[in-house]
C-alpha cells in the first residue's frame, strides 16, 4: 500500500534554514526534482499538522516564518 502524502513539509535549506510549505507549493515549485549539488532544500518531516511543523520547526533558531503565496505563477514571499 503507497504512503499517503502529507500536506505539510518541514525544509531545511543549504544555509541550515529551516522552512514549513505546503506540499502544493513544493510541487508546485519543482524544487524536488533537483538532485545532487543542486539541491537546495531537503525534506526534514512531513505531517498534516501544521502546528506540529511550525512547532518542530520553532525549536531550531533558524526558523524562517514565511508565508508563501502558491495561487499565482509568480512565487513571492512574505515575512510574517
């Protein structure tokens, strides 16, 4: 039985910056399609809690809030 998708993801990025997306945006963006030394962002943990996430997320000090608007083509980022 295929394991079902989770609806948020919890990044790490190349710089150590961690980020929670939702799944859509991920896909939406293509960015886990890149492999090797173009690999700018691993997936760390993966829920459908949202809360969980921001809160894993949280532990670490270099949690970058941000809201991602995923609705339109142009992907823009907002600090909250």
């Amino acid at each position: 039985m295929p394991r079902r998708k989770k609806k948020w993801m919890l990044l790490r990025g190349k710089s150590g910056n961690f980020i929670v997306v939702e799944r859509k945006w991920y896909d939406f963006t293509g960015i886990g399609r890149r492999r090797g030394s173009n690999q700018m962002w691993w997936v760390v943990a993966e829920s459908d809690d949202h809360g969980a996430m921001q809160a894993m997320a949280g532990l670490t000090d270099k949690y970058l809030k941000m809201e991602v608007n995923h609705e339109t083509e142009i992907i823009t980022t907002r600090r909250v």
